[in-house]
C-alpha cells in the first residue's frame, strides 16, 4: 500500500506515543501502584502482547489485509520474541524488571527498522493495508467495522465482569496469583518459582502467568488488580486468532468475512451451551472458554487465545513454508507448551491428523503439500522432543504426571484386544471420563461405551459436515473431511482412540469439546454460508429483492427451534445414519472418482450484507435466548473492583498482617494445611503447604493426615491439644520452616504454646482483635 509522505510521520508519531507511555511508567519506578489504574492496564495490555510483533511484522515484510489477521501475527511475532527472550533473566538470575527492558529494546528496533522501510519504500504491507479499515474495498470496510465493534463490546463485558471470585473456579485463581506473585517480586530462580521449594512446574515457567506479572510491571502496577482485570483480552486476541485460521482456510476474503460473522454468532448465541448439553454449568460460572469469553485461569486462556492462532499459523506453513512461517510456528508452539501442555500436544494433534488428510484427501499436488507439512510437522514437534530428551530428567515427576502414566499403561494393555481392534461406536458415543480405574482391564466397556452427548452444536456440524462434503467447494470438503476423519479416529474408534490417549493427554477425554469445538464452528459457519447462499440462488430465479429469501431463512430458522424444542426428535435414530455416513465418507472420498462423480456447486460471489442477514435469521429462533443473556451480561454485569489490601480481600485477613507479610524477606511460611491462608500472593514467599482451599493434588495426603489430626501443629479442634515437641521440631527443620501463622481458633489455642519457648521461637506479629499471630522459627 503506498502511503503519502505524511502518513510516514504519522506512523513514527503514534509509535512513539504508544510505546513511550509505558515505558515512562516503568522507567520511572517507584513502589507499584496497587489501586486498579484502567488506563495503564489497558496500555500495557498492547505492549506485553501486540505492540513489538507489529513493529517487527511491518520491518520483516509480513502482509496483511485484515485488522484481525494483522493483530493475529503481531501476537505471534511478539510472543516469538518473549519466548526467546526468556531465557535471559533465568540465566542471570535477574528479576522480570530485565525481561521487560530487553523487551522495550527489542521494540525499539522494531519500530525503527520498520519507520527504516516506510521511509525508504514509501509504502506498508502490514500495519496500514490492516487498519486503515475505511480503505477496505465496500462491503468489507462496514462489514470489519462491524466486527470490530463487537470485538470491543465483548473485551468491554469482559473487562467489567473481571476474574472470577475465589469461589467460582475452586480457588484456582489463587494458584494462578501466587505464580504470578513470584514472578513478579523474586529472582528468575528456578528453585524459588514453585508453588513450594523446588517444586516448579513440569513445563518450566507458566508462561501466562510470567506476561500476566510482566504486564503489570511493564506499566508499574501491582498484579492482584490487573488479574482481576485481565480476561478482557481474550475475545481480543482469540478472535483475532480465529480470524487468522479461517482467512488460511478460506481463501475467498469476503467468503472469509461471512464464515467469521457467523462465528460470531455462535459465540454470542453460545450454540455450545444450548441444552441438552452437560456442558453448560461452564456458562453458568462465566468461565464459556470455548465462546471466547473464558475466564483468565491458565487453561481456559490457552484454550481461547491459543488454539486457532497455532492452527492457523500451521496451515499458513502447510501452505508456503519458509523462514517466517517456521519461526511462527516454533515461538508460537514453545510459547503453547510453556502456557499449558495440554495445548500444545492438542495441536500437534491437530496437525498430525492434518497430515493424515492430506494423504488421504485427493489433490493435485500432494507430494508438495506433504513436503510441506512435513517440514511445518518437524518445527512443531521439535520443542517436544527437546523437552522430553534434555529437560524432562531433571523435572520431578508430579501427582498429575503419576497418574497420567497409570492411565496411559492401561490404554495400552487394553489396545490390542480385538474389541478394540475392529470395533467401533456411534459417533456420539465417547469416554465420559477417563482415569487409571475407568481404563483398567480386563473390561474396557465402561470407559468406551458408557458415555453419550447429543448436544444441538455436535449434531448440527455433523449434519453440516456430511453436507459440505457432497455439496460444498474443494475448501469446504477439505475441512468437511478432517473433521468427520478426526471426530471418527479421535472418538470413534476403539483402536485409534487408545492410540490417541497413549500418545497424548487424558483430560481431552473429559471435555469432548475440547478436541472438537475449533473445527466445528467452522464447519457450521462454512454449511450456513453455502445454505444461506443456495437459498438467495434459487430465490433470485422467482422474486426480485431481499424480502423472499430472508423470510424463508427466518421460517427455516422456526422450524429449527420448533424441532429442538420438541426434544429434536428422531435425533438418536439420526446419530446411527450420521455415523454410517461419516464411515462411508471417510472411505468414499479417497478411493472414488469422487471428482466425476460430486459436482462442485459455485454459485455467483456472495453478498455479504444479505448473506450474514440471513445466517442471523436463520440462527436467531434458536440463539435469542442467549442473545439477551450474552447482551445483559456485556452491558449489564459488571464486578466491582477486588477489595485486596483491605478486609474484603479474598482471604479475609487484616491489613497489618498483610503489611507484615509484605515487609518479610524471601521466606519459607507454614500454615493451617486446611485453611485458606494463600498468604503468598502478596509477597513471593513459599508455602510448607499450600492450603486445601486450593485444588493441588500433590499435597492430598498431607491433608488427609490433617483431617485425621496426624499433622505436628495444626489439628483441626477447637479446644486447646498437646503438642510433642520433638516431632514438632523435626517437622519444621525438615521442611525448613521460617515463620509460623496462627489464625482463629490457633490463634487461641497455639499461642500460649510459642510464648512459653522463647528460647526456640519468637511471636514477631501479633493481632489480637483479629486473632492473627506470625511465629518466628529461631
């Protein structure tokens, strides 16, 4: 895109503005703010995530031709960068403060190799073709303004919604805080970054958590506020994600453009979440990850923000592999490994059974798309063989890790039996649940067979996916056919799917939706588009005008509701027909002359004003529900702001003991096993224990022992107890203990304990109208 000379100055100008404002309020130091600060939150939200990809997308000439498609590659570009920057401070040992000025850095130099290229070219490929919206070609400049707005609305309801409270999502958020505590206040030492002494996570750094704690300290502000805050950039990028796979799927930009508003659709209407489905308490709590609206917990945003950008950045290798697609690939799947593993191997997955496709699939050139996969295949999985080989010794093996080895023995004890051989179920008839006793032998039937889900959003894009592949275009049978061959080997299939456990994670088996929710409103998008389009064709040969077409998509849509409400009668009898036709599908394709025997039906180039009406009115029967529930809860709901230094604060404690905990030195702190005293998400310090309010598994013993009264110090009684000296000290140097906390009722029955040895310990705090005490171990 040329630009004139003004629009150069231009560029440097705003540049500089949004890339000097957070870094005056990081250089300027000082102690970090902890009043919630909107505005910063918002302008660090475009540093940490956005700001040094686009200047290095512009500079390496990256093209876009998308508001969406351009953010979808800078967040990669950026998240490229920050992967291979974090190294750095581990190695020296330095704070998250040295993260953040190499990232600065590096954003310098993006930004004037970048000015370098507009100056000396006098034209961009990347930053202007994507927002200059109002430059689009009609109807695309309405259509992306239009998009744009609902991204906004969304990112707005999610930002006053806020985090969930503790309660919602059994005080994962605390685990979430303390990681980002750590990694905001201590050295990058890998012994100290755990939720306990040397005991750091199986895949290194939470790599969520880390740019949570860099966001906050790139703009100077404490991070309990911004992860209260933070959920809003998940319809943000994880739409812009979305977008960014269906542009490399579709190729057609206003075919793309339709498919994405229908998208939106269904995240808005939340199709997943239409009854009957098990799925739907997940709304309910707000956390809707699979709507693109999920909760700021660690797994929920890889799921939203990660899955369709590396789907996306993998096709766009299988389709041109070269230097910029491979590296897009490799920052994109590390950074996924180091955010959640189970991501990354869900999309290794994805692109293994992408492969799969495209040797089975006919096309023309299939040697050269399969060079390169196989190239685009060897980048992404290279970080994983790294890990496993070079990394993985030196982890300890958790509670989790334990238990998924017992699950993946069992699989393969069960794999060769000739059941699981040849036998297959309905398509949906899948797991329920997996786990070392749901998959033991000798019988495999209860794990295989027990479970069912007929929800509306599965039965629908099995019915879209069998229909585009005898009647869609060769991008929409290609998509058709790895859907309907990934949902029949994946869940299916007795033989493939215990191959697919053995190989990969068991938590995709107790969320199904995990595996398929990506695909399957593509899919859905794709067969409403060509069935909105169908419906204006054949309409065009009898009326002139709107009005008749959009009037039988409005009856149409009727007609839906009416079969849902009805119960969707003759749906289980359905799913037999639907299974049969995925099987014959899947062997008819590759092995017919389907091309003389399927006609590829075009019809004229879609409007797509008349075209998204008519999708709406097609959805709106079944979607208005929760259109309303969607649109009250953007404009309505809204979360005040987390009392966290004051007694309103999650943990109930008071402000002084919140001061002192904050004062102490890096230390190593014992509290009530079963309580809820997370004390070290105001400080980086370690926990003995982290408390049973949150969900850790590897210390269900210790609160077993607790419950039954067999810890040293705390037993659950409200009257005073002995305590044997001897067990107590051996206890505490074992775990070398430096400081004690006694709330409530320990308060009362354990203080005079720690006044009457001096000699041994010392009460350093004490709060007697709260009942809160800190012992010093001496």
């Amino acid at each position: 895109m040329k630009l004139e000379r003004r629009s150069h100055f231009l560029y440097l100008g705003i540049s500089l503005i949004f890339l000097g404002v957070p870094f005056y309020w990081f250089a300027a130091g000082g102690p970090p703010l902890t009043a919630e600060q909107h505005v910063r939150i918002l302008w660090g939200s475009l540093f940490i995530f956005v700001l040094p990809g686009l200047f290095w997308g512009e500079a390496l000439g990256f093209r876009s031709r998308h508001f969406l498609e351009a953010t979808a590659l800078s967040f990669a570009l950026t998240m490229t960068i920050e992967v291979f920057l974090l190294p750095v401070p581990f190695y020296l040992g330095a704070r998250i403060g040295t993260w953040v000025m190499l990232l600065f850095s590096i954003s310098a130099v993006g930004l004037f190799l970048s000015t370098l290229k507009i100056f000396r070219s006098g034209r961009s490929d990347f930053i202007f073709p994507s927002f200059a919206l109002w430059k689009y070609p009609a109807p695309l400049n309405w259509s992306s303004m239009g998009i744009l707005l609902v991204l906004i609305l969304m990112a707005y309801g999610t930002y006053r919604w806020g985090t969930e409270t503790v309660k919602d999502i059994a005080a994962e958020i605390l685990l979430q805080a303390i990681f980002v505590r750590k990694y905001f206040g201590a050295p990058m030492v890998m012994d100290q970054l755990g939720l306990s002494p040397a005991d750091f996570p199986p895949n290194l750094v939470q790599f969520w958590e880390y740019l949570l704690a860099a966001w906050a300290r790139s703009v100077n502000l404490d991070p309990l506020p911004l992860i209260f805050r933070a959920r809003f950039v998940i319809p943000v990028l994880g739409l812009s994600g979305l977008y960014l796979m269906t542009a490399r799927i579709f190729i057609h930009r206003k075919k793309c453009e339709i498919i994405f508003w229908a998208v939106l659709m269904m995240c808005l209407g939340a199709l997943i979440f239409v009854p009957p489905t098990r799925w739907a308490w997940i709304w309910v709590h707000l956390r809707a990850a699979t709507i693109f609206m999920g909760s700021s917990h660690h797994g929920d945003s890889a799921m939203d923000i990660l899955l369709a950008l590396i789907i996306g950045l993998m096709i766009q290798a299988v389709r041109r592999f070269d230097w910029k697609n491979g590296l897009l690939v490799l920052g994109g799947m590390v950074a996924t490994f180091l955010w959640h593993p189970r991501e990354y191997v869900q999309t290794a997955l994805y692109l293994g059974m992408l492969g799969l496709t495209l040797v089975l699939f006919p096309l023309r050139r299939r040697k050269a798309a399969l060079t390169r996969w196989a190239a685009a295949f060897a980048v992404a999985v290279s970080f994983g063989i790294f890990y496993h080989f070079v990394l993985s010794p030196s982890v300890s093996m958790n509670w989790s890790a334990q238990n998924e080895r017992r699950v993946k023995s069992g699989a393969v004890q069960l794999l060769l039996r000739p059941e699981n051989l040849v036998g297959f179920r309905n398509i949906f008839n899948f797991p329920a649940k997996v786990s070392p006793v749901y998959i033991s032998p000798p019988s495999s039937e209860p794990f295989l067979y027990k479970g069912w889900d007929i929800s509306p959003f599965l039965v629908i894009s099995a019915i879209s996916a069998l229909w585009l592949l005898f009647a869609g275009d060769k991008e929409e049978r290609h998509l058709a056919y790895f859907y309907v061959l990934f949902w029949f080997l994946s869940l299916a299939w007795n033989f493939s799917l215990l191959v697919i456990l053995y190989l990969t994670y068991s938590e995709f088996f107790v969320s199904t939706i995990r595996l398929l929710y990506i695909f399957s409103y593509l899919v859905i998008g794709a067969a409403f588009a060509r069935f909105t389009r169908m419906i204006f064709a054949k309409c065009a040969d009898h009326f002139s005008g709107m009005a008749a077409p959009l009037s039988i998509m409005l009856v149409l849509g009727l007609l839906l509701w009416l079969w849902w409400r009805s119960g969707m009668i003759l749906a289980g009898t359905g799913t037999t027909i639907i299974t049969l036709g995925f099987v014959f599908s899947i062997f008819f394709i590759p092995f017919t002359p389907w091309k003389r025997i399927l006609r590829e039906h075009r019809w004229p180039a879609p409007n797509v004003f008349s075209t998204v009406l008519g999708i709406f009115l097609l959805t709106l029967p079944l979607f208005s529900a929760n259109y309303v529930r969607s649109l009250s809860d953007i404009f309505l709901r809204k979360r005040p702001a987390m009392d966290w230094w004051g007694k309103g604060n999650p943990l109930r404690v008071s402000g002084d003991l919140i001061g002192f905990i904050r004062s102490l030195p890096y230390s190593n702190i014992l509290v009530d096993p079963l309580g809820g005293d997370v004390v070290s998400i105001y400080a980086p310090h370690d926990l003995v224990i982290v408390p049973a309010k949150t969900p850790l598994f590897a210390f269900a013993n210790t609160y077993s022992q607790a419950k039954k009264m067999e810890h040293p110090l705390f037993k659950p009684m409200e009257k005073p107890y002995e305590i044997e000296d001897p067990q107590l000290m051996s206890y505490l140097k074992r775990h070398s203990v430096d400081y004690i906390l006694l709330r409530g009722h320990y308060y009362n029955t354990l203080l005079d304990y720690f006044s009457r040895r001096q000699d041994l310990y010392r009460i350093v705090f004490q709060n007697s109208h709260d009942k809160e005490a800190v012992v010093r171990v001496l």
